[in-house]
C-alpha cells in the first residue's frame, strides 16, 4: 500500500505543511512571514505567535490541494530540532495533537535531513532521477553551513562546518550593513546581477580542513565601509551593485573551495547543493562550472525547494517510516544541531 505522510515545518520563519504518497509530493504549502521585514532579521516571539496563526489554514491548504481527507494519512512527520524553540513548539504540538485525535504515529524529523533530503521529491510533472549514494551535500542556509557525506537516506557525517556564523547570516547581515531589508540573501543576488565583482577584493577567512567562518569577514565588511563613509557618506549608495556583486562573489569563493577540497579528499564526485543560500545564483552557476570542468556530477535543488518547506520535512517523514522510525508522544523539540541523532 503506498505510504501518506504530513510533514509539518515551523523551526524558523516559515509555516509549512506537505502531503507525499511514497516519494511522490501532492501538496506543499509554505506560509512566510513578512512581520519580521521591519526588525531586520527574526523575532523569535513574533515567529511563534505568526506559526500559531498560520497552522491550521496551511494544514487545511494542504489537505485540499492533494486532494485528500485527514484520515488518508499514514503518519505525521515534524521538525523536531533544529530551530528557535517557540516556533519548533507550534509544529510539535500540532502534529502530536492531530496524530492523537486521528490515531496515527508520529516521527521526529531533524531539519537538516530534511534539507539533505528534500533532492529525493518527485514532481507528478516533471521526472527527476535522484542522486545515488554516497555523495557530497553543501547544506547552506540561514543556520547553517555544512559540508556532509550522505552514505545512505538516514546515514551522514559531517565533514565540515561553521564555526560561528552560517554563510545566509553572511549574505542577511552583509546586506544589513548595506542598509538593505531582511532577509538580504536574495536581494545581494538580484543586486549583484547589475554590479562588477572585481571592484571590492576582501580577505579569506584562514581557518583549517573543511571548516568555515564567516564572522570576522561580516565585521572586516562592516569596518570597510566605514572608513569608506569617512571620506564619503553616500559610498555604500554610489556602489551598492558593486558591492553586491563582490561580497557575493567573496562568499562564493570561499564555498567552492571547500567543496572542492572535500572531493578531492574523499575522492566523492557527486555533489549536492541544499538549504535557501543553493538558491543563489552565482552559486549555481560557479558550481555548474566547477562540475563541468572536473567531471562532477551534480544536482541543483529545484529553487521551491531551497528555503524551509515541509515537502522536505514529509519525504524524511516517509524514508524514516519504511525503517518504522517513530517516536513517542513525550517528545520534545531541540533547538541545537547535536541535540537528537539524524532522524
Ligand atoms: O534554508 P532557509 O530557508 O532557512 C534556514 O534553515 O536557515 O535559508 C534562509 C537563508 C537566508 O539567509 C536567505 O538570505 C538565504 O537563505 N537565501 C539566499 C538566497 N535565497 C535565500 N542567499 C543568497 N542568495 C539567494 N538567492
Ligand atoms: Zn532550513
């Protein structure tokens, strides 16, 4: 019989909810909130009172949009960690209340798997062969920056990562110091389109193997144009694009050759890009390049799927089901990768 997952998403910014029949997505509705534009970043608070508002209707949307009624479902998966605990507590607590009223288990599923994951959706519209195992994943994203080996579905390591800020907090706050709204990521893209990344060269960050740091070149960004301000207070607007463009490219770099270094380390040459920065376009484009020119094979997420959504969330779901990876009722959310195994 074929397998019904509801995932649920609400670790972060987003309320998310996605119905999968085996492997086979039938709805994703995502919920973003805007409230969080006029503070420059996320407020936690505010994000769990909006993920208590958008609930039920983006469950509902879901429901209606694969067609489906409640009790067609085989199982509720979650967002169990990692995330801001308000936000991860809305989705926790749906999902335990309607798998109790409807009878039906629940499985506890970490964030990052679901980023990882979220390459193995099918579209009824569009045929997509899936990576084959093992393989490289640069999960980039507004948490996170990782460099994992995925062996199998639930089966990862990781082989680097950051050691204070993730690369979106990079693009977010670069573009904050730029005087740009929030979430700055896709806004330095479109900017940067129009812009000249030779224009501004910054200095790597030096740290060792396959790890990253992206806090102290935010603050060298920061002091740059400061000074720069001295001798003209409008140089951040006489050169916005250009600057775009050149922290962008600055980002970018220092990715790609961490990427590259791991293949070369683990000899793996099958890459995967996950996580809301594999959205860039600049990224994508250096990675196809790269690909090209050292016969990787690669695989670009679909954009809907990049940022947060539940798809993701539900096709874990329905891997972790088939190994019958369920979880009690007492469960609580984490907020910290490490906190909870993979699944
Ligand atoms: O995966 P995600 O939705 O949330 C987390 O799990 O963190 O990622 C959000 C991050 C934000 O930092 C956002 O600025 C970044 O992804 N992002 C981008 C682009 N689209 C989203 N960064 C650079 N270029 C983009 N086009
Ligand atoms: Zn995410």
């Amino acid at each position: 019989m074929a397998i019904t997952i509801l995932g649920i998403e609400s670790s972060c910014d987003d309320t998310s909810a996605a119905i999968t029949r085996e492997t086979l997505l039938l709805s994703n509705v995502i919920a973003s909130q805007q409230v969080h534009q006029e503070y420059g970043g996320v407020v936690p608070e505010l994000a769990s009172r909006a993920h208590q508002q958008n609930i039920v209707p983006v469950i509902n949307k879901a429901f209606k949009d694969a067609g489906i009624t409640k009790d067609e479902i085989d199982a509720i998966a979650f967002t169990r960690g990692p995330g801001l605990l308000g936000s991860l507590l809305v989705g926790t607590s749906f999902a335990k209340g309607l798998a109790l009223s409807l009878g039906r288990p629940i499985i506890q599923v970490n964030h990052l798997t679901g980023h990882i994951l979220s390459h193995f959706i099918q579209l009824l519209d569009q045929e997509y062969a899936p990576p084959t195992f093992p393989f490289l994943c640069l999960l980039v994203s507004g948490g996170h920056t990782q460099i994992l080996q995925v062996n199998s579905y639930l089966n990862y390591s990781i082989l680097g990562q950051t050691i204070d800020d993730a690369v979106g907090e990079a693009f977010d706050k670069g573009a904050k110091i730029m005087g740009l709204p929030y979430p700055g990521g896709p806004i330095i893209d479109r900017l940067a389109k129009e812009g000249d990344a030779r224009s501004f060269s910054f200095s790597k960050p030096k740290i060792e193997g396959l790890d990253f740091s992206f806090s102290g070149i935010k603050t060298s960004l920061l002091y740059f144009l400061r000074q720069q301000m001295l001798s003209n207070p409008l140089f951040v607007q006489h050169n916005l694009a250009n600057l775009c463009a050149s922290w962008q490219q600055h980002l970018v770099d220092i990715l790609l050759e961490k990427v590259v270094k791991a293949s070369k380390q683990t000899k793996i040459e099958r890459i995967v890009l996950s996580g809301g920065v594999s959205a860039n376009s600049l990224l994508r484009e250096r990675m196809a390049v790269e690909a090209q020119e050292r016969g990787w094979e690669l695989f670009l997420p679909q954009i809907r799927f990049t940022t947060d959504n539940g798809a993701m969330i539900a096709i874990t779901g329905y891997f972790m089901y088939r190994l019958g990876l369920f979880c009690g009722l007492d469960v609580a959310p984490v907020s910290r990768v490490g906190d909870f195994e993979v699944a």
